[in-house]
C-alpha cells in the first residue's frame, strides 16, 4: 500500500521534531529513514503509527486519510528500537497476541503463527519467555510479531541498533529477503548510514526535523542535494574547501594555497563557495603533477584500499589510494582531483549549486 | 577473604545486632510467645503470677462465646467490603493519576493525606460526616431525594459506614503504591499493545495489569491483613462502643474488650491466637493462588 505524507508538523514544547514534511511512498517500497538522533525520523514512525499525533498535516494509506484513526484500527507492524515483546507471555503467546486481538479462532492463527516460526527460524524459541532471548532471538519474535497480522504498513523503529556489529550486517539482509518475499511496503528507522544504503530502495534523509533528500541511495552519494546529505551520507567523510575566485584560478579560504584554473568551477555565479571531494575522487600522482600537495599525517588499510589522512596547510583531508604506491608518514604528495565529480555549494546556506559539464 | 566461623567472630556479629535484637525480642517476640502461652493458662492467679493448670479450656470457651463468634462474622464481612473495592479503587484512581492529566501531583498528595493523618483524627471528622441530623452525608442524600440514614446508630448501617470510612482511609496507600508499579510499566509495551491491534481495555488486562501483578499481590497482602486488625476506627467513630448492638464487634475489639475491660487475659490471649491462625491461613493460601496470577520478571 502506497502512503503519502501531506506537511506534517510535529512540535514538542518549543522544538520543531518535524518541520512540513511532505514524501510519498510507493507500495512495496522499503524506505528508510535516515538522520541524525533528534532529527525526528523517529517521530515521524511514531506519528505514521498513530501514537503521536502531528500538529498539523494529513495522512493517507491508500486512499484512506488516517489522521483521526486510533493506532489499533491502523492495521500496521512495528518492530521497536527495544523489542517491546510482553515480558509476561511466551514466544508463541507474543506471536498470537495480534491475533487474538481481532479474535481469529486459534486454529487458524496458530497456523499463521507456525508458518511464520518456519520463516524467522525460531520454531524451538515458541515456550520460552522474552528474557530468556538473545537480543537477536528477540528481534525475530519482534519482526514475527509484527508480520503475523499480514499488515499493511510494516514499520522498523531502529531494530537493528541493539545487535553486535556482525549480527547486525546479517540480520539486515534478511529483513530485505523478507520484505522483497513479502512485498510489504516498510518504512526503516536509522542513523546508520551504511545500513540505510545497503537495505534500502529510497532513503529519506532529515535533520532538524526537515527533508534533505529523498531519492535512492547511490543517487543521494552521488549527487547530494546539500551540504548536509554530502557530509552524512558515505563511510569516509567528505573533503569540503572552502574557495574564492582569482583572477586565474582559486584560492582557498584564509589561507595562502591557490588552485589553478577549474573551468567548471569558473561559471558558478558566486565569487565564494564550497566543494566537496570524495576520498575515492583524489588521485595521489608526483609533487610536480599535482594540483595540490599534502603532506601524510596517517596510513590506515581498509580493506583493498588505503586510507591517506594528509594535510594542505592547516586543512585536513582524506583519500584513498591502492596499497601498490602507498605513501609514508610525513611524505609529500600531488594530488589530482577528478574534476567531473566535484560537488559545488553555497557558502551560507549549503545548497547545491549545479556545475554544467 | 576468608571469613572465619569461629565464636569471635559469632560474638562480634551478635554485638552489632544487639540494639536491634533487645527492643525487638523485648516488645515483638517475647509477647507473642507469652500471648501463645497464656492462651493455655486455665486456672492462674493473676496477682501471683502462678499458673496452677494448662489446658485448652480458653479456646473451648472462645468458641462457645456468642459474641467472638459475632466478632468472627463481623470481621469476616468488614474485610470482604474493605479488600476488594479498595483494591479496585485504587487501581481506578492509580490509572487515571498516571496518565497525563493536570495537577498530577496535587492529586497525588491529596489522595495521600489520608494515610499519614492519624486514625483518630480521621474517625472523628467521619462521625461528623456520619451525623444524622448535622451530617454532610445525609445533607448530599437529601439533595437527590433519600432520607436521612442513621449511619452511626441503626445496626444496619453501621458497617456499611465503618467500610466507606476504611475503604476511604486505605486508599491513600493503595494507590501510591499501585501508582509506583504503574509508572515501573515502559510505556513501550502499551505502544506495542496498540499496534497489536488491542483496545484500552484489553491493554490494560492483558498487558497492564500482569505486569503490575506483584505490586498488585504486595497490596492485597498488606491490606487483607491491615484490615483484619481493624480497631482504631471501631473505638473512635463508635464512641468506645463496638457499635450499636454489637454491630461492628471487630476481632481486635473483642480482644482489646477481654484484655482491657474484663482482665480475661487467658481468653485475650486466644482470641489473638485464633486471629493470627487466620491470618497466617489465608496469607498462605494467596500464596498458593498468587503463583496461577503473578507475573515476576
């Protein structure tokens, strides 16, 4: 079922938790998400779920407008940062529960309960209690829990965040098998960044309880709708300068460095602006080829590649580079930059400004 | 470290308990053992302290006595009026001064002044409440029509009145302790009730109360056996009597009657006996039932 968002507000006392948000999710989507803590991605599940009520906006599952339906009536699943399996019942009671709920004779949802202790593997979990449960055991009987209603609406409140990092890489590809098996539409709460790229169909990005950037996650990388998303999105953070224009060419900032001539750069109306250089967009070439020198602060290996920490003046920045002409500390090194895959933004308010090719 | 059992040790430790353990033995367990004791004394002179013959004549008395029968009964019906609705009214009030209303916690101390104003106090503004010509009872049942009760003087009406007064009394207590487990319940579990597709009622049977089923379990405990000691209210709102007609004859008013007006220490002593085998019995049995209802984490 597909969900549409109409400016939605939510305050709490005097901070805005979400600022006129307005998204449509498509049905059978998996949308994450994505923000820092306190930008109300969270409210905002608790909102769609019906257990916060925004201050203004509407709702729509389907066609329905849901603003005034109660959460019980709302037909939804929902896994919680914390699990919320009811200490007092089993496995399989907790699984039931939803059922009983809408009093499906017990036939029936005991085989509705089986097929899905089949499905999450937790067949030989069903008579144990919650605090008997390993935090990844829990999260199963959760997603279970969650599904056995058939929901429209599946909604995660950041469920993999109380897993140990090993855990958490496996249990996210199957909640993706499990929600392409089912074509349910799921909305996934995150900080994770990775998390949301790797599970994702479309990632919504907030901060300040505002929309960012709501496109899939390869485009948000790379091409960023501001300097915010530029900055949050990527394991290795982004190398931002800070650039005027000379006469010919740029220098940086408040400091003596220059550029050479950047003809892409050169049509930006601004006189001062941002950019923004990938580590992977850097090349590591001689001195005397370089656009730049840096001198290396550090060497890290990550995984096939290098991970170069090296200075230009004051400036820190970052770059890979492959471990066949790896660098030492303290050595100095020419940098050329992939001049396509700069990003450009205004000085004040982070935009994007589009650089023609 | 090694910790020796040796009698040093032993002795040291008693050293540390001794304060404790001297008020404790001298006004706890002494008299509990001399009470079980003089409850068998038949024959005794009281002046001498010499206690010619033991036997079970106290209790075969006891039982033969119209009025700690009476006492038995009335006790009985004031502790099936008194447990259950407060308990019940409590968790009421509890539940509604947990959710988000104005003025919480001036709520919450005004529901508590019952319990730290004393038993006197309380049964002497109750007898004016009670008053069958002055009282503000009669005065609000007059404004929808019903005559007057004699609340503190018909036999009828007696209990009824002793009942709202305890109820009233021990509700206070109730509630702050029930409140107390209710805001231990996460606010997550009834979020999670209500995406399980579970109404207000059902939450809370179903996912509320279990979980505050031992806070719920301690409560019942201690006002069961609060109020099988019930006495103060009895002297105070009856004026020193047990009612009219004996109506509000109380176990604990028999005994304080035989103890303290008729010097019957032998039978004084069983009646307590008999009240203590109660209470140890249905303790016991709340036990057993507790373990098919409480849920501990």
């Amino acid at each position: 079922m597909n969900i549409k968002i109409e400016n939605i507000s939510k305050n709490f006392k005097n901070i805005k938790a979400v600022d006129d948000l307005s998204v449509e999710i498509n049905d059978g989507e998996l949308v994450t998400f994505l923000g820092p803590s306190g930008c109300g991605k969270s409210t905002t599940l608790f909102i769609l779920a019906g257990l916060y009520t925004q201050d203004h906006g509407n709702i729509f599952f389907g066609n329905v407008k849901v603003n005034d339906l109660e959460t019980e009536k709302r037909n939804i699943g929902m896994v919680f940062q914390n699990y919320a399996l009811y200490p007092h019942m089993t496995v399989l009671k907790n699984i039931l529960f939803p059922l009983e709920m809408q009093k499906i004779p017990k036939k029936d949802s005991l085989a509705k309960a089986n097929e899905l202790l089949e499905l999450l593997k937790i067949r030989e979990l069903q008579d144990r209690k919650p605090n008997q449960l390993s935090g990844g055991q829990q999260q199963r009987v959760a997603i279970a829990r969650a599904l056995i209603k058939s929901p429209q609406v599946l909604l995660m409140d950041e469920p993999l965040s109380n897993l140990d990092a090993k855990l958490r890489v496996e249990t996210r590809e199957e909640i993706k098998k499990l929600q392409q098996h089912l074509g349910i539409t799921t909305i996934f709460v995150t900080h994770d960044q990775d998390e949301a790229a790797s599970i994702s169909d479309r990632i919504l990005i907030m901060n300040n309880g505002k929309l960012q950037q709501f496109d899939k996650p390869r485009q948000i990388y790379n091409n960023p709708n501001n300097l915010f998303t530029a900055k949050f999105m990527g394991n290795t953070p982004i190398n931002i300068f800070s650039l005027r224009k000379n006469l010919n060419g740029f220098s940086i900032t408040d400091t003596s460095i220059t550029l050479p001539e950047i003809p892409i750069l050169r049509d930006l109306g601004e006189p001062e602006f941002l950019i923004g250089i990938r580590p992977e967009h850097f090349e590591i070439c001689t001195v005397e080829d370089g656009i730049l020198v840096g001198i290396v602060e550090l060497v890290e290996m990550q995984g096939k590649d290098n991970l170069i920490t090296f200075s230009i003046g004051n400036l820190k920045c970052r770059c890979f580079s492959s471990p066949k002409l790896s660098p030492k500390t303290n050595d100095k090194i020419g940098l050329k930059i992939k001049s396509e895959s700069i990003l450009a933004f205004n000085k004040n308010t982070g935009d994007k400004l589009s650089i023609k090719m | 470290m090694k910790r020796e059992h040796s009698l040093k040790n032993f002795l040291i430790g008693m050293i540390y308990l001794l304060p404790a353990l001297v008020i404790l033995v001298t006004f706890q367990i002494y008299p509990i053992f001399k009470a079980l004791l003089m409850s068998f004394y038949t024959k005794y002179n009281y002046f001498k302290h010499i206690v010619f013959e033991y036997g079970f004549d106290n209790y075969i008395n006891l039982f033969k006595d119209e009025k700690f029968i009476l006492a038995l009964q009335n006790t009985f019906i004031f502790v099936i009026g008194v447990v259950p609705a407060s308990i019940i009214i409590s968790i009421f009030i509890a539940t509604l001064l947990n959710s988000k209303i104005q003025f919480k916690n001036l709520f919450r101390n005004i529901y508590f002044l019952p319990f730290v104003t004393s038993t006197t106090a309380i049964a002497m503004v109750w007898r004016w409440i009670y008053h069958s010509q002055y009282g503000l009872l009669n005065y609000f049942l007059s404004l929808i029509g019903i005559d007057p009760i004699q609340w503190l003087i018909d036999p009828n009406w007696s209990m009824i009145a002793l009942i709202i007064l305890s109820i009233w009394k021990t509700l206070g207590y109730n509630i702050l302790i029930i409140l107390t487990g209710l805001q231990n319940v996460d606010e997550q579990y009834n979020n999670a009730a209500k995406i399980d597709g579970a109404k207000a009622w059902k939450r809370f049977t179903r996912i509320t109360f279990p979980l505050i089923s031992p806070t719920i379990f301690f409560v019942s405990i201690t006002s069961l056996i609060g109020s099988f000691k019930v006495f103060g209210e009895v002297y105070i709102l009856f004026d020193k009597m047990p009612g009219p007609l004996n109506s509000c004859l109380t176990m604990v008013y028999y005994i304080y009657d035989k103890l303290a007006v008729k010097y019957s220490y032998g039978m004084a002593s069983a009646a307590s006996v008999v009240l203590f085998l109660i209470i140890l019995a249905i303790t016991l049995i709340q036990f057993i039932i507790s373990k098919k209802w409480v849920h501990y984490k």
